[in-house]
C-alpha cells in the first residue's frame, strides 16, 4: 500500500483513492481540479491554506490503511 509524504503531490493521492477527496475539502482545500492540485505537494498546498501538513498527511494514511483494495 502506498504511503503519503508531504512531498506526494495531491493529485497523485487523489489518484490512489477518490475517497481522498473530502479529506482535502474538509481541510479547506477546495480546488482539487485546478492546475495547482496537479504539480503541488501537500507541503506546498497547506503552507499556501495555513493547513497543519504533518495532521493532513496523518488522516490521508489513516483512511488510505482503513480502505485499502
């Protein structure tokens, strides 16, 4: 199963599971689909939203080990 990093870019996570998604949103990150999503890290994204990266990065492993395929 992979792993999230604060260097995974979000649209990469958003790949692994679209379950990811209102992780993101309820973050406030609600601009999933613009160019950014794609080449920005979470690290990046969360500096940009004054988001807690490392408690962002905790909850996406947690539901990716909880849902795995």
């Amino acid at each position: 199963m992979a792993k999230v990093t604060l260097d995974t870019i979000i649209a990469d996570v958003l790949k692994m599971d679209e379950g990811t998604a209102p992780i993101f949103m309820k973050s406030g990150m609600h601009c999933l689909g613009c160019p950014s999503a794609s080449g920005e890290s979470i690290a990046q994204a969360c500096a940009i939203h004054e988001i807690d990266a490392e408690e962002l990065v905790e909850e996406l492993n947690t539901y990716l080990e909880n849902n795995a395929k």
